[in-house]
C-alpha cells in the first residue's frame, strides 16, 4: 500500500512535520516494497489553500493513508472524500512514523485535528497587525490542542509500558 508521510525534509530519517497544508515536503512509501519517493509540497508558502492543494496532490499521487501530526478540516474533507484515512504521530522520524503504522499502533484521525487556517502565514515573514490577531488566536488554540493530544499520547504510552 502506498503511504504519503508528512515530513521536514525529504529523507526517511526526516522529522515527521506536525502540520499537514505546511509541511516542507510529503514522503510516499511502498509499505510492501518500502520504496520511498519524496517531493516539495507546493503548497507550503501558499498564501491560502495549501492543505487542500496538498490533500489533492496526495490523491492524485495515489496514496491510501496519511500520516501526519494535523490537518485541517479542509484537507481533511479532501481526504475523507477519496478515501484516504488520516492517522496521527507526533514526534519524531518519517521511519519511525512507519514502523509505527506497519504495526498498528497509528490512531486514527476521526476528523480535523486543527481549526482551519492555522497554518495560514507559516514560512513568510508578518509584522503582527490587527488583521493577523485571529490568526494568532487560532495559532494559540492549535497550541492547547497539541498538548492535550501530546497528554492523551503520554498517557497512552504510560498504560502500555504498564502492561
């Protein structure tokens, strides 16, 4: 099966990317095969609409899951609309992102893991004005969610190391 990781970079020693839209760039993987093809995600300094462009990409490259750390809820209706799943990993390698999903051990995303546009103005460079308030407020809200994700996966992982 044909996997697209989210990555910083395109090796598969590459830290997974914690944003879908924005990531530097997307490795797909052969899961049978593990032949990797990596490429620049065109979307990642887009003014607007690099999740969906990324989300398009991924489809039209025929990927069957997605490994990431969030997505937006447009990605991620582009996903859910042709069938491709979303799993979540947070911290670290493209490698260890799919060892991890090989074995099951991916949770699966039920829906967007993030409000949309919160990597809006990612990569570029802004002077904070009152137009860009909201986008700090949505950045701030991204942050929470991370750390009850990252809470809810340490306590995850406490409960397993237990057994």
């Amino acid at each position: 099966m044909r996997i697209v990781i989210t990555a910083s970079g395109p090796s598969p020693d590459a830290d997974v990317h914690p944003n879908f839209g924005r990531c530097p760039a997307y490795v797909f993987v052969d899961t049978e095969t593990l032949e990797v093809e990596a490429m620049e995600n065109p979307g990642f300094t887009a003014a607007s609409g690099a999740g969906i462009q990324g989300a398009q990409l991924v489809v039209q490259k025929g990927a069957r899951a997605v490994i990431t750390g969030n997505v937006g809820p447009n990605a991620f209706r582009v996903l859910e609309a042709a069938g491709v799943p979303v799993y979540h990993f947070a911290g670290g390698t493209v490698r260890e992102a799919l060892e991890a999903f090989r074995e099951g051990r991916l949770p699966l995303a039920g829906g967007a893991t993030t409000p949309a546009h919160t990597g809006a103005g990612l990569g570029r460079s802004e002077t904070p004005t009152p137009a860009t308030c909201d986008e700090l407020a949505r950045l701030r809200e991204a942050v929470e969610m991370l750390q009850q994700q990252m809470r809810e996966v340490m306590e995850r992982l406490r409960r397993l190391e237990a057994k």
